[in-house]
C-alpha cells in the first residue's frame, strides 16, 4: 500500500513534539510537580525521561519506521500468528480513553479563551476566579458543549489527511507555542511573591516526595511524551527510511522536557504569588493564569487581556497537536486493519470518545456520586492510562524490541543499515537499555506501585 509521509526529520520532529508538547506539559506537569513536592520530583522526573523513556521512544519508533504501519499492522508483520498481535487492542484503546477526558480539558481551555475574549478576568479576586472554575467544570451544559467543540475541532483537522492536516498544522503551531509560552513565563516570574515559586521548582527537598511519587513521575513522563500507546509508533510508521531515529527521539523529548519546564516557571511562581496551594490539583492552571492576568489588569488592562487571549490560544493549540496524534491511531486502525472509509472512520473514534468524554466531564458535577477506586469517573480514567495503561504498553514495546525483534534488525533500524556513525557508536548502550534497563525498572516501580 503506498502510504504517505513526512516530508523531512525535522517536520516528523515537529509533529512528534506536537504530539507530545500538549496539556501534559502545561496543565498536567505543573500540578504534579505541585502535588509530589516540587524540584525533587522534577529530578526523578528527568532520570526516568532519559533512562525510561527515551529506550521507550526509539523501541516504538524502531517498530513504526520499520514495518510502516499501525500499531497493530506492525505487530502482524514482525510477530505473525503471535499474541503479540493483541497488543495493538491496548494501542488503540488507551488512546482513545485519555482522549476522551483530554478533551473535557481541552473544553476548558476553549471556555477559558472566550473568558479571556471577553476581559472576565479583570478586577477579580482569588477567591472569585477559584469559585468560577469549580463553579464552571461542575455545571452541565458549558462544559459539554465545550468538549464537543474541541473534539469538532480535532476531527476536522483529521479529515484533512497527515500531510495536509498534522503536518501543515503543527509546523506553522509549534514554533508559536514557544514563543507564547515564554511570554508568560516572563510575566510569572515578575510577579510579586513570584520567587518562592523559583525556590520550590529548583531546590529539591527530598523529604517531601512521597513513594507514590516516583511511579508518578514515570507516569508523567510518559503521558507527556505519548508513550506506551502507539502514538509514537504511529507518526514513526509516516517517517522516511533513510531518517535518523535518534535525533528524532532525542530532538522530541529535548522540546518536550523544555516546554514541561518552560511551563514550570510560567505557573509555579504565579501559583506562589497567589496564595495558592501548589498541591490544588487539576485545577491549578485554570486558577493560577487567571490571576496574573488580572493581576496585570491593575495598570494595563489591554496588555492583560492581549496575553491571556494568546495564552489560551496557546493551550488550546497545544491541546489540539496532542489530540489529533490520539485521534489519528484510533482512525490508522480503523481504515488499515477494518478496511473502514476515513472520513467513516473519523466519524466513528468521534463518537466513542465523544460519549466517554460526556460521563468525564460530568464527573465533577452531575455524576461526581460515581466513584471508581475512590476518584470520579474523569480522575479514574486519567490513573488508569497514565498509571497503568501507558507503564504497561512502554514495558511491552521495550520487551518486544529487545528479546522478540532480532538484533540485527534494530540495529540495522536505529543506524540506517549502519550508515549513521554515531547512531552506530551509540546503539550497544541504547539496546542494553532497551533490553534490560528500561523493563527493569519500570516493573519494579509498577510493582512496588500495585502493592504500596
Ligand atoms: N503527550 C500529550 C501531552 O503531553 O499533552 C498527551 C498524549 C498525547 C498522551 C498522545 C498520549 C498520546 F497518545
């Protein structure tokens, strides 16, 4: 089947860091810093990037490029008439469950923008803007209409195809979100108050990371990089034979970590400043940016307006990079393994996530009664992919390349058949990590995890 590509490394790279930088990054890093103690969490969280899930990143990549196909194409293809076959189910469910409540985020984000449109944020208080998020997330309609929205949004771009679509949208998205990102982080970091944020997010006190916390570092990591889902496997399958995996890698998890960072200091400091609790949970984001904007009203109330408005734009573009790549594995599925129409197909992972979505969001209000191992219906989801799904999917991909996949091939695979030297130098590293390190460790944090 002649299939399409990225045109270049760098636009692959592009399109995987759009993927990964997304509201991992902006909302989800933030407040797991907050709940799990600050700079020593951000500390095990960089150690299990590079020593998790970077082998995590090359073996999907590796699987992807190699047999150009989706998740459960390639399996079939490198492990015919295996049970490996059945792990292209969790490739394509996992996915589609985080989407769902991803996109109630990214309803969020969508209200938070019309707010900003509309100067709400001027002249209010603390307290004011707490009592409107929570107010707003727990009511019924605003929320659905606003997940609907977002997830119209994702579904357009999809039908638009890879190139057209992903491709054109992250490259010319990307480089914007850094900029606005940055913007904000300036402002943050200016704030009154702003440097106890700076403390808590570079002095690590060890102290304060609990057990859970290492287990939710890995899980952080690997949310925010798409991992353990296919994701990478998927865009990987588009990216050229004659490419480098290891910058691409490399190139991915450097934006990514940057961006989770970057937007560390745009929302700790101000988080500080406020008042607010750094442990508050998922509604820090939509707490915290409110009030420097507000806070920027006092004196220039257009320059305030003007950046929230960008800020938003910034979320929900970065919100959407993420959600499309999501989208994208459910629809590969449908249409290389079903047989299924694109546009029919598109359709389809509309409505499945479109309905979860719904039961997500109107956890915090209507169906709040409705608890899973104690969380609602939105916070169970989020554990189970983050937590479970995506650790168990990355152990998977490692185990598969490092002991089903014959060595030769990877390696043939990550160095070009050994025309990149250096990706050649390196590759005994990257295997032995592939093979033993990386599986190691993660079953003994999923382990030690299940039991605590
Ligand atoms: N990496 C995305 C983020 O940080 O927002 C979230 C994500 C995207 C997770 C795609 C999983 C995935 F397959």
């Amino acid at each position: 089947m002649s299939r399409e590509h990225f045109s270049s490394r760098s636009t692959a790279v592009l399109a995987m860091a759009g993927s990964a930088i997304g509201l991992g990054n902006i909302w989800r890093f933030p407040y797991m810093v907050g709940e799990n103690g600050g700079a020593a969490f951000i500390l095990v969280y960089l150690l299990a990037t590079l020593l998790l899930s970077l082998p995590i990143f090359f073996s999907e990549s590796i699987i992807g490029r190699a047999t150009h196909q989706g998740t459960i194409g390639a399996m079939k293809a490198l492990a015919p008439g295996t049970a490996w076959r059945h792990m292209g189910l969790l490739t394509v469910l996992s996915p589609l469950i985080i989407l769902s409540f991803y996109s109630v985020v990214g309803g969020w984000s969508v209200e938070y923008l019309l707010k900003s449109l509309t100067f709400d944020f001027q002249g209010a208080t603390q307290e004011d803007l707490g009592a409107a998020f929570g107010g707003f997330i727990s009511s019924t309609w605003g929320p659905l209409v606003c997940h609907t929205v977002f997830l119209s949004l994702c579904a357009l771009i999809i039908l638009a195809g890879v190139k057209k679509g992903i491709e054109q949208f992250s490259k010319y998205t990307m480089p914007l979100l850094f900029l606005l990102i940055v913007v904000i982080m300036v402002y943050s970091l200016s704030l009154p108050g702003a440097s106890e944020g700076v403390k808590y997010l570079l002095k690590p006190d060890f102290s304060r990371l609990k057990a859970s916390s290492v287990a939710a570092a890995m899980g952080q990591s690997f949310f925010s990089l798409s991992l353990g889902v296919g994701t990478i496997l998927t865009y990987s399958s588009y990216i050229r034979t004659e490419e480098n995996l290891l910058s691409s890698g490399v190139g991915t998890a450097a934006f990514d970590l940057g961006f989770a960072l970057i937007a560390g200091f745009a929302v700790m400091p101000a988080v500080f400043a406020a008042g607010i609790a750094p442990g508050a949970g998922p509604g820090l984001l939509f707490e915290t940016l409110p009030y420097i904007f507000s806070k920027m009203g006092m004196n220039l109330p257009w320059l305030s307006s003007l950046v929230a408005v960008l800020l938003f734009v910034t979320v929900l573009v970065a919100a959407l990079t993420s959600a499309i790549s999501m989208f994208e594995v459910g629809v590969t599925f449908l249409v290389e393994e079903r047989g299924v129409k694109r546009s029919r197909a598109t359709g389809l992972i509309f409505l499945g996530t479109w309905a979860l979505g719904c039961l997500c969001s109107l956890s915090f209000g209507p169906l709040d009664g409705i608890r899973l191992f104690g969380k609602n219906i939105f916070g169970f989801c989020d554990a189970l992919t983050a937590n479970f799904l995506m650790t168990f999917g990355g152990l998977l991909f490692t185990l598969f390349v490092g002991w089903k996949m014959k060595k030769e091939q990877v390696r043939d695979e990550f160095t070009c058949g050994g025309q990149l030297r250096f990706s050649a130098r390196i590759f005994p590293a990257v295997y032995f990590l592939i093979r033993w390190i990386a599986p190691a460790v993660i079953l003994l944090i999923f382990v030690t995890n299940l039991l605590l």
